[in-house]
C-alpha cells in the first residue's frame, strides 16, 4: 500500500509542470536549510560548543540554551558561563540576541547587524600578588593560549587599510554586572546595571555635518557604583579617522574603594569621600598624526572627605570644587577658571618631631633615586602648562595641639580664607592673593584675633609685595609659652597693625604700617596684681628696611601707661623674681659631638673674616605719654612705705641712633597727687655710647611719706618737711658727671625709733647743721662715675656723696660752719693768754664768725668748756699775785707799764715794798742776799758795779718771792671758768647771740689742763 502510494507521487510529479517542480525542490530545499540551521545546527552547537571552549580557554564552559532562528538570521543564546579558577564563575552572560540583516548587506555589500543584545552580563575580575610580587590575574591563563609568539613579532602593513564596512543598527548591553577583587590592595569593586548601547554604527561612518539629531556611531554608557554612585557616558565613536566625542557625567562615585591602591605610599587612610565630574570630551587621531585629546566644560567636585590617622580624624573638606577645566593635548595645556575648597578641616599635634600630619601624606619612596645625568636631554619636548584662573578656599578651620614650645596649647585658625588670581604653573605672572583668618585658643568662642593680607607673589622672581592687617591680636593667648620664663601673667592685651610689606629670596625685606598695642596688663604672679599695664600704646609710622638695617618709628603715644615696683618683706623685689630660673642642663640632655662635628661645625676662614652687618639704624620721632602713673611700695619696713607718681606726660622727640644726634626731653608728673616733678635735657640711648644731658626736678615731695625710710635707717620718724631735688647728669663716652641740689624745706623730726639699722650718725646735729635759720637744707652734691667700671652704680655714687656730705658735717661741724662763710679757720676752739681770762682781737673775730654761722643755723646750740696749760698759766697766775702783793704793799695806784723784775728801780716806794714782802715770807734780810749777787756785779778786776749788783739783788728777790707763791687747781679752775665766761659774754653781749643758745660746762670741777683755750661743741636745742 505504501509502495503504491510513493508510485502515485512519483507519477504526479512527472505530470507537474517544470515550474512547479522548481517551487517544490526549492521548498524541500529551504525545509532542509531552516531544519539544519534551525534544529540541527543548535542542538550541535550546544553538544560540541562547550566542550570545545573548555579546551580552546582552560576553564569549563557551559551554554544552556542556543536557538537559531533561520528565517530571521536570528541568534538566541542562555546562560553562558565561563567558570573561574576558584567558585565564583569568570563570565557569566544570561541571554544574548543577535540578529543577522542578509538583505541590507547584500545591497550595501557590507556585513550588517540589525541588533545585538547582550543581557544579564556578569564579570568577575581578581587580581592578586604573590610573594615575589608578581601581580596576576584571574583570566592571565586564558590570555596565555591565544598568545603566539609567531606572530607577536609581525607588525602591520595594513595601518592606513581601510577597515572592513561593518554597520550594526543597534548594539546594547543592558543589566550586566561587574565584580572586581583586589586582594593586594584589599579592594573590592561591584558595579551593576551596567547598560551600554551603540545606535546605528558602521566601521566606515563619518560625521554628517547637516544631520545633527541623527548622527551615526551614537552610545551610550552607564552603570551603577556599589555606592550608588553613577556613571553615565554618551556621544559619538567614529573609526576612521579614530575620534570619540561625548559627554561624560560622575555622580556620588565614593573614593575608600580605590585606596587601597593609594595605601602603600602613604600612611594616612581615606574613610569618606565621594567624586562627581562633568566633562566633554574628544578624542581623535587624523593619518599619520598622535593621538590627540581634549577636554572642555569639566567640572569636579569631590565632597565629604575625610582622612584618618587610624581611626583618628585628621583632615575634611566638605567641598573640592574644580569648575570649567579645559585640556588640550596639541597645546599641552591646561586651564582652569576655578579651584574651590569650601569646609577644609585639620587637626594635628606639632611638637618636637614637627607636624605629625605631613609624615602622613608624605610619599613612601622606597625605590632608588635615577641617577643623575650629565648632560641635559629631552630639550626640545614641550611641557605642559596649567594655568588655574582663580582659587578660593573657604571656611578652613585649622586646629593643631602645640607641645614643642609649651605643654599642651590647642591653637584654632578658624575661619581661613584664601582667594588668589591666576596661577601658572610656568610662573610667567606674579600671583596674587587676598588672605583673611582668625586665630582662636582653648576651643574660644571668640576670635582671638584676626589677621589678613593681599597682594601679589612673583615665584619666579622669588619676591613678595602686599599689605598686611593683624587686628586685635590676644596677647593672653601667649601665656602659656611665657611660663617657663618669666614669673608673669598676661590676663590681656592685644596688638594691632597694618602696612605694607615687600620681601624677597635675597633677604631683602621691608614694611611700612603702623602699630596699636592697646589694654595691655602684666601681673606678676605671686601677689597676682598689675605690674604693668597701659591702655594704649600706638605707633602711627613703622618703616622697617632690612637692606638698609633701618627702623624709622613716627610717634609713639603711650596712653595711661603704669608700672609698680615692690620690695618684699625678704627685700627681694617683684622685679628680681621676674625670671624663672632654669635647671642646669643635665648630661642626658647634652648632646655629646664627635670632633668631627665639632669641626665641621667651627666657622672657616672666609666666616670668621665676613665682613660684620653694620648695626641696626633707628630712629623715633617722638616718644608722648599721657597720663601716666607708677607706684612703689617697700614691704620690708615697718610701718610699709608705698608712694607714686601721677599725672605722668611729656615727649621725647628725634631719637635715633645715628652718632651725633640727640634727643630732646620733656616729660612732667606729681608725686603722691601733689608734688610736681620734671624731666628735661638730651638724651641718646640707643648710640654704642649713650649719651644724656638731663635734669630731673622734684619739687615739694611730702617727706612725711618717706616715714618708713627715716624711721629704719635713720632712727627718727619725720613730722614735718618737703624735699626739692634737682639733679643734673651728663653721660658722655661712658664717663658721669652730675649735680645733684637737695633742698629740704621745714625738716622737722619726729620721735626716735628703735631700729636696728638705724645709722650711728648723730641725725639731729646734722640736720641742725645743714638747716639754714630759714629751715631749709640746701646741698650741692656733685657725683662723677666710670660706665666702664664693673662697680659702677649709679645709686651708689648718689648715696655715697650724700653720706659724705653728712659725714664731713657731724665729724667737723666747725669747718662746715667755716665753710658756709667762705673760710677755713678752726671755730671750735678760742685760744688765750697764759694766765688769761681776756679776748684777744684774732679771737674775738673768730668768735664774730662763728656767731655769724650761728645766725644761720638757729637750730644749733653752743656748749663752752674752757681749760689751761697748767705750767703757763701756774707761772703766769703766780707773776700777777706778787705783783698785785707790790702794789698793795707800796701803796702805788698801778704799776709800771714796763714792770719787770730788771726795771725795779734801784730805790724808791716799789723797791721798799720789794724789801719788805721778802723780809716778810722768809725772815731774812735781804739785805743779806746782796752779798751772794756781788760776784756776779764783780768784773775781772775785782771792781765791782753798784747798778748791776743792785738790779741782780732785786731780781734774785723777786724770784725767790715768785717761787715762793703757791697756785692750786682752785685758782686754775678759777681761770678756766673765767675764760668760759669770757666766750660766752663776748657771744651774748658783743655779737648778740641769744643767750639760750650759748651753754657753759662745768670748766672748774672738771679742770682740763690741756691748754689754755675754750672748746666748743655744737649740739641741736
């Protein structure tokens, strides 16, 4: 039956027409085509495909599905895997659509593609290192077999060949996926949503210039970040000639991932950070021409990051902001309109070893350095030039934790500004720059000062112009470096400038401003009050020129300036303790130097012979206080002593250090509110040699203020007395010479004290010696001293001709005396006659000066004490006894004027009375002494002269009489008193000293037998 029927087929088919037999083979043949393309062809592919890219790749490959559509040329392949060395599969592709155009590449005689899909890619990429530091990855395998030696040493012939003519209408990858793992930077990468698609593309388009919606070559790429960042890319691939232009957008892509490839050069570690970037591109390459490449209308912005040293923030910025950037690579240059960096933040701690933040961002360079070259290649290469319009950055809050200087201070510069104008990396222009921060300490919620600047650098002339602005500048924010040095406190003050500065490489520098230094206080720390302080010290011209070694200062005006001085109970003073003393160096602290190093670091020959910087010039026009004070206080006496000075003003004006100028000065104040004071003259301090010319006058200074003082060291209190004191000194090369007038007015002590210090000087006479009858002291105390002179003092040569003066006065009062009147006779002592109480006139003039001196120092009391030469005025006494006993005895009214034993007359009433005061005291003739006076009358021939022997006879009597009388210490206490008497009567009556100033000493009882003279002593009443 079968048979039968394949005979009536048979048979029919012969009696068709040939047309028809043409369809029908035509169709048996399209039958077998789609059955071969469309069953047989995928299921082999499925069979033989896997296996033999499992050989062809090393790595087991799998297809799931392939279907073949043979009418539409129509390509479907499921779930392709490549698996990778380890689990996770290498490749991974879920479905892919291709589709095959036969009718357009026939017309067009080219191969072209309707579309190809790849869906649900997926890549896994591992990168790894081992121990020799090889880096390999997990496809290097792969790559290796399809590597062939034979052929890596061809090279093209081909390079200008046009390509084949490929086009493909619609090429499009879409939800793929993309892993890569870095385990030698400990990176881990995950990108999915990938989609890229290419529109109607040929390997032979060219740019339609009339059609700009319907561009050929057109794609687009994008794909999200495991961060949810976004990458985002489209525009135009053309192959011949190569260019590539489009739009590429970053959004949010987080920077931590890719660290670790930064990690090894440096220690610091990225936690936060994200990029974002907007740019067009284009890359072309024409015939026989490099590559060429250019960016325009980028910008990037980086955002939130942050650096950690360990887990320790130590750098943010909220913003980098990178706006219009423009880079050509046939100009080999790079603009950029703006650098923006907005919320940096730092922190880090600066002590011994430097800022700890740089070692972390600075590179780990283990490899070797090039070595150096000797001759200079690569001339002729051009160099990229980056020209950066402007840069800003904003906000910038530095903290750093100083401990090199101090132990422990956290400084905050916050806000810093920086804005700048062009830059060039090829330094053609200068740069200029607006600068602005405020400095803050201790986490203060106030600024501690602000300090700013503009103008401009020249890096290639390495100079610097611009102007610069420190305002209100806390100085209290220093006290924690002035600790360890000075046993000060600095509660506050701030300093203030402004000008203009120039600087370069070469030393030069310069600057022109002002200076305002304003509230400022200085507290010792012990009694923790001010020591000194002022309110304003402000300097309207500053004009400082290292070249020239010159400072030129305007006017200097101290407002309210004050300043104490105090000496402690232990009579050490506030200013004495002002140093912290400093431990001695220990050898642990040494460094110890090798002789190497010692002479490596001793100055060579050239050095040594430099030519020495002359000294600095300055010059200040004028120095102005106002209202100025100082206080004083010394706690070591009892009761304390405390004075000042108020009311402080003046000038001092043309100072400077050029030799020969001079500096005039005017300065006054009172003392204790009342008393005025002055300071007037030249002065040049700052020369090698000062140079002074001045007077310092106070006047009418209460002394009762000086109680303490008086009441210690001179043993009386002072209840009364004003002090005028003038003092004029001159200081030339070194050598002093002043004039010093001491004017006290009304001196008048008080009760003594028991001071142990007290002087033994008798205070009083003293003060009665110098006080004139007007009650005033008047000294000239001219003082002279060697600067040079390690002894020299200058309060030294003061005190010491002032207790000379003193000295000289209490010691040889009389001489003072003498020397008030312009003489130099000895007052003190009235000489006299022997055995006279009588005033000769050399005496009584003595005693006219002395009542003269004596009229000038009212004060002054005179105490007389008389006394005799007790041989002198015995004989003398005895003398005028007998003589009175010979005018008695002859009844005479006087004696002769001449009367001497020699001149008693040979007979007569005196000879009679003679005769008889011997008969008288011895009983004997005396006629009977006459013989014994013959021999001597008797001359050589035994004749004898009756006038001689008469004269030799009286003379021997009146002797034996004069011998005979007897003067006791009653009649020379007598004469003594007499002669006290005698002084004093002449100094009463004569020269009219008051009597109650004139005192007689007991000169009889108490007989010096010293001379015959009075002493005088002077005392105070």
């Amino acid at each position: 039956m079968i048979l039968s029927r394949l005979k009536g087929m048979v048979a029919t088919y012969r009696k068709a027409p040939k047309l028809l037999k043409i369809a029908g083979w035509l169709s048996i043949i399209y039958l077998c085509y789609a059955f071969l393309l469309g069953v047989i062809t995928p299921a082999v592919v499925r069979a033989v495909a896997p296996e033999k890219l499992t050989q062809l790749l090393g790595r087991q490959v799998s297809v799931q599905d392939l279907k073949i559509n043979p009418f539409l040329l129509r390509v479907q392949l499921d779930n392709l895997v490549i698996a990778g060395k380890s689990a996770p599969p290498l490749l991974e592709l879920t479905h892919a659509d291709a589709e095959f155009n036969l009718w357009q590449s026939l017309f067009n005689r080219a191969w072209c593609v309707d579309h190809l899909q790849l869906t649900g890619l997926t890549g896994q990429v591992i990168r790894t290192t081992d121990a020799k530091g090889n880096i390999s990855f997990n496809f290097d395998d792969i790559i290796a077999r399809f590597q062939n030696p034979a052929t890596t040493q061809t090279t093209s012939q081909t390079d200008n060949a046009p390509l084949p003519d490929f086009r493909i209408q619609t090429l499009a990858l879409s939800n793929s996926n993309l892993q890569f793992s870095d385990t030698t930077a400990k990176a881990n990468l995950s990108y999915h949503n990938i989609n890229f698609t290419v529109h109607n593309f040929g390997t032979r388009n060219t740019l339609v210039k009339d059609n700009v919606e319907n561009q050929p070559n057109q794609y687009r790429l994008s794909f999200n970040g495991q961060d949810q960042g976004t990458l985002t890319t489209d525009g135009q691939l053309l192959l011949q000639p190569l260019q590539i232009k489009g739009q590429l957008q970053l959004n949010n892509i987080t920077l931590p991932p890719f660290w670790g490839y930064v990690q090894p050069m440096l220690q610091a570690q990225l936690a936060d950070g994200a990029v974002s970037l907007k740019t067009h591109y284009v890359l072309a390459q024409a015939p026989d021409q490099p590559l060429s490449y250019r960016l325009d209308n980028t910008f990037v912005t980086v955002s939130n990051v942050q650096f950690t040293d360990g887990k320790t923030p130590v750098v943010k910025v909220a913003t980098l902001r990178l706006d219009d950037i423009v880079l050509t690579s046939q100009q080999q240059q790079v603009n950029i309109a703006d650098v923006t960096v907005d919320g940096l933040w730092m922190q880090s701690r600066f002590d011994q070893h430097g800022l700890a933040l740089l070692p972390l961002f600075i590179p780990n360079t283990t490899e070797p350095a090039p070595p150096a070259t000797t001759s200079v290649q690569h001339t002729s290469t051009p160099k990229w030039q980056v020209k950066l319009a402007a840069f800003n950055l904003k906000n910038a809050d530095i903290n750093v934790h100083e401990q090199q200087l101090s132990d422990g201070v956290d400084w905050r510069v916050y806000p810093l500004m920086l804005q700048t104008g062009n830059i060039d990396s090829q330094l053609t222009t200068p740069l200029s720059y607006q600068m602005s921060l405020d400095i803050s300490q201790n986490n203060a919620t106030e600024s501690g000062g602000n300090f700013s600047s503009e103008g401009s650098i020249d890096l290639s002339a390495k100079q610097a112009t611009g102007k610069l602005t420190l305002s209100k500048l806390q100085l209290n924010q220093l006290q924690p470096y002035l600790v360890h040095y000075l046993n000060i406190e600095l509660p506050k003050g701030e300093i203030s400038s402004s000008g203009d500065f120039s600087a370069d490489a070469a030393g030069h520098a310069s600057y022109k401003g002002n200076v305002d230094l304003s509230d400022l206080e200085i507290r010792d720390l012990q009694q923790r009050r001010p020591l000194l302080k002022w309110q304003q010290l402000a300097i309207d011209s500053v004009d400082f020129d290292a070249n020239k070694r010159q400072l030129a200062l305007g006017n200097v005006t101290l407002e309210k300036p004050y300043a104490k001085v105090t000496i402690n109970e232990d009579r050490s003073t506030n200013i004495g303790k002002l140093l912290v003393k400093q431990a001695p160096a220990t050898p642990d602290d040494t460094e110890i130097k090798t002789t190497a190093e010692i002479v490596a670091a001793a100055p060579t020959t050239a050095e040594a012979g430099a030519v020495t910087p002359k000294p600095l010039q300055i010059t200040v026009a004028s120095i102005n206080v106002n209202n100025g004070s100082a206080y004083f206080a010394d706690n070591s006496l009892t009761p304390n002593f405390a004075t000042g000075i108020e009311q402080l003003h003046g000038k001092i004006s043309s100072l400077s250090s050029v030799p020969g100028t001079k500096a005039s000065v005017d300065i006054a104040g009172k003392i204790d509110r009342y008393a005025p004071m002055s300071l007037k003259g030249e002065i040049n301090p700052l020369l090698q040699q000062p140079y002074l010319d001045l007077k310092l006058l106070f006047k009418s200074v209460e002394l009762t203020t000086v109680n303490p003082y008086s009441g210690t060291y001179a043993g009386y209190y002072i209840d009364k007395g004003q002090l005028t004191l003038s003092l004029n000194y001159q200081l030339q090369n070194n050598q002093l010479k002043g004039n010093n007038h001491v004017v006290i007015d009304q001196l008048k002590l008080g009760k003594p004290t028991d001071s142990k210090l007290a002087t033994s000087l008798p205070v009083t006479l003293a003060i009665a010696l110098l006080q004139d009858r007007h009650g005033v002291i008047d000294l000239g105390l001219p003082v002279s001293g060697d600067l040079d002179n390690p002894d020299f003092s200058f309060g030294g040569i003061i005190l010491s001709a002032l207790t000379n003066v003193i000295t000289k006065a209490v010691t040889a009062p009389f001489s003072f005396l003498a020397n008030l009147l312009g003489s130099d006779e000895e007052l003190n002592l009235v000489a006299f006659d022997a055995g006279s109480a009588k005033l000769t006139k050399a005496e009584q003039d003595k005693l006219q000066k002395l009542a003269s001196a004596l009229n000038e120092r009212p004060k002054l009391t005179l105490s007389i004490d008389a006394s005799v030469n007790p041989q002198q005025d015995s004989q003398a006494l005895a003398e005028r006894k007998l003589q009175r006993q010979l005018l008695q005895q002859s009844g005479l009214e006087n004696l002769p004027a001449d009367f001497s034993a020699s001149r008693i007359p040979a007979s007569g009433k005196l000879t009679e009375a003679l005769l008889a005061l011997y008969q008288k005291q011895f009983n004997v003739d005396p006629v009977s002494e006459k013989a014994k006076a013959a021999k001597a009358a008797t001359d050589d021939k035994g004749k004898v002269d009756n006038d001689k022997l008469t004269t030799l006879w009286h003379i021997g009597l009146y002797n034996q009489l004069l011998n005979a009388e007897t003067i006791t210490d009653a009649d020379l206490g007598n004469l003594a008193q007499r002669r006290s008497q005698a002084v004093k009567a002449y100094l009463v009556d004569t020269v009219a000293v008051a009597p109650e100033r004139v005192f007689l000493l007991d000169s009889k009882t108490k007989l010096s037998k010293t001379a015959a003279q009075a002493q005088l002593n002077l005392s105070t009443n």
